[in-house]
C-alpha cells in the first residue's frame, strides 16, 4: 500500500518540480519606480495636529475648518530631521490622527525639504505587528510542542513559495492559471510533510487534498467561464494600469481560488485521514467498511463548520463592497450577480463544493490505506 501511495504521488510531485523549473521567473521583477509608482515610503513622526482652512491663501470662510494640520517630523529618507507641515481634507474617510502618531509619507520626488513632496500615506505598525506574530508563535509552540514547531515552518514554507515563486513568476508574464496550481501543489506537499512527517497517513491526506484541488479546479474554470466573470476588480484594474502590460485576470482569479482553498483543504484531509486512523487504532478488527462509516460520521460535522468557515471568511474580506452595494438601492439580484460580488460567490461555492467532496474522497482512500498499515492498538 505504501508503494501503491508512493507511484501515486511521486509522479505528481515530479511533474510540479519539472514545472515549477520551467516556470521559474528568470528576471527580477520590475521595480515600483520602474512601473509607475515614482514614491518612495518615509517614515516620520507627527508632532502636532491643528485644525486649520483649506483655502490655500489662507482667507477665511466664516465657516468650521474643513482641514487638519499635521506637523510631522522626518525620521527618514532624503531629509531626516527636518519638520514639515501636511494639510489633510477633514472628511470621513480621513483617519484620526494624534500627536505620537508614527505615520509613512510617500517621497513623491524634487525637493526633498519641500512639503508637497511628501504625501502622508499609512501608519507605521511594524513594531506591534511584529509582537503580535511573536505571541502566536508562542501560543503555537506551547500547545503544539515540536508539533506547533513544525506548522511555524511550514506556514513559512507556504510564504516562502508565495514570494519566491508564484507573485515574480506571475509578474513575469507567466500564465496565473499554471503559476497557481504549481505553487499549490509545492505548498501542498511541503506543508504537509513538513507538519505531519513523512507516513502512510500524511500520503493518503496529500492524495485526498490532490484530488480535491483538481476537481476546484474544474469547477473555477467552468464556473468562471459560464458566468463570463473577468476577474478585473479594482486591485486587478490597477495592477494592470500600473505594470502596463496586460495579464490574464481571469486567470489571476482562478490563482486565488485553488490557493485560497489549500488551506482549508488541508485541514479537512488531515482532520479526516486521523480520525480514520485512531478508529483503527481503537478497535483494529474494524473493516474497511466499518473505518469509512465511522469516519463519515465525524466528517459530516466537520464540513458544516468549515463550509461556514470558508463562507464567513470570503463575506468578511468583501464586507466594505457588500455595505456599499446595499445602500446602493439596487436589487439583491442585481447586487448578487454583479462583477466583484459574483466572483467571491463563485470562489466561495466552488471552494465549498471541493471541501464537501474532499471529506468522502479522503475518507474512503483512507479506511482503504489504513486497513493495510501496521497500526498498533490502544494498550
């Protein structure tokens, strides 16, 4: 049987290395000044905030200030040290900004002492981003032990590939649609091996989550195909306006639905190929049968959550766009089918659709597998 998994797989994992070797961007990817940007981020420090006039020379209008001051002092960049004043609309959608505040300006190019060169763009949340990935960490290893260790390297495996590979080999012209589906397949097999250890366990959850990507796969395809969706969202859009070259964004769009559905898959094959085996480990006289009804069991409950996981996790990322449109007064026919709604309904039910085929798919090849391995039982 492990001879069985291992012809299974090992052609797999070859044709993706083969692939990934062809595919690999040979050059660097362009630079930001190179494809429009022309900014350069500094960081700086505001020192005081002023309500104050928008009018440029200064007169006033009788009426409340509609701007804020900001005195930021420059930590970098061409200047560091010197102090230089932002005006900013005082609207809605400006954020609230306080003295302390570490903010990143974009360096827009001239005079590096002049203040219109400068255009405050973000806060600076480097430090407390950086405590909060040490204290998941920490809860990681402490729950986990060398377990949890081995889940902080392969989630560093899985950005790794994303960095290395897959974002430079698309922006080097390579098709999103083959990118996408190499890098899942490196991250699938790194991961999981990485976190599990190489077993006859780990394969059969590596063959369930394969089989299960392809048929994501099939499903984004044709889906997006039949709903004629283009994948130009506004970040999509934009990309294209600033590379100035074209890319498939369809294509970009199928990218993200088998990588976003890696991970829960994962889950739900590992979730199911150890429930198999701990039945098996429980009761050894149990058949194959017995493992895959027993295991079917726990599965069903599993996939309600993780369908509803997957779900909530799509409309929380698109929650701005979904309290946009309904304000917009249009039905909810029309709001569910149009262009940026309708791709995540289609990425959610394709994805949900591979989730609840992977629970049958990997429990059976797992009842079959685990039947055959030497599992000792519960003393």
């Amino acid at each position: 049987m492990r001879l069985l998994l291992a012809l299974i797989l090992v052609p797999f994992a070859l044709a993706t290395l083969v692939g990934v070797a062809l595919s690999w961007p040979g050059d660097e990817p362009p630079a930001a000044a190179d494809v429009g940007f022309g900014q350069r981020p500094v960081r700086g420090e505001v020192t005081a905030t002023s309500a104050t006039s928008c009018n440029v020379d200064g007169a006033g209008t009788g009426q409340e200030p509609e701007c804020i001051a900001l005195t930021i002092l420059l930590r970098d960049g061409a200047a560091p040290g010197r102090t230089i004043e932002q005006v900013l609309p005082d609207e809605p959608s400006t954020p609230n900004f306080t003295t302390g505040d570490r903010v990143v300006l974009a360096f827009t190019g001239g005079d590096p002492v002049d203040p219109s060169s400068y255009q405050v763009r973000d806060f600076q949340r480097g430090a407390p981003m950086l405590w909060l990935a040490v204290l998941f960490a920490v809860a990681v290893v402490l729950l986990g032990r060398w377990k949890g260790l081995a889940s902080l390297a392969a989630l560093g495996f899985s950005f790794g590939v994303l960095l290395v590979y897959v974002l430079p080999a698309i922006l080097a012209g390579s098709n999103p649609v083959v990118v996408g589906v190499l890098g899942a397949g490196v991250i699938m097999f790194g991961t999981l091996y990485l976190s599990h250890g190489v077993s006859a366990r780990t394969s059969t959850a590596v063959v369930g989550t394969l089989l299960s990507l392809g048929l994501i796969g099939l499903l984004g395809s044709a889906f997006s195909a039949a709903t004629r969706l283009t994948g130009l969202g506004a970040d999509t859009a934009n990309l294209i306006a600033v590379l100035g070259t074209g890319i498939d964004a369809r294509g970009l769009l199928l990218a993200g639905v088998v990588i976003g559905a890696l991970g829960v898959l994962d889950d739900v094959t590992v979730t199911q190929t150890s429930a198999v085996w701990e039945l098996r480990r429980a009761n050894p006289g149990l058949s194959s049968r017995q493992l895959y009804t027993a295991a079917l069991r726990i599965g069903r409950d599993h996939i309600s959550s993780a369908v509803n996981t997957l779900a909530l996790a799509y409309a929380g990322a698109a929650l701005p766009l979904l309290l946009a449109f309904s304000v917009s007064g249009q039905s909810f026919g029309t709001l569910i089918t149009a262009q940026d709604v309708a791709q995540e309904v289609v990425r959610t039910l394709v994805g949900s659709i591979g989730l609840v085929a992977a629970v049958p798919i990997t429990t059976l090849i797992a009842a079959v597998v685990a039947r055959r391995d030497d599992v000792p039982a519960v003393p």
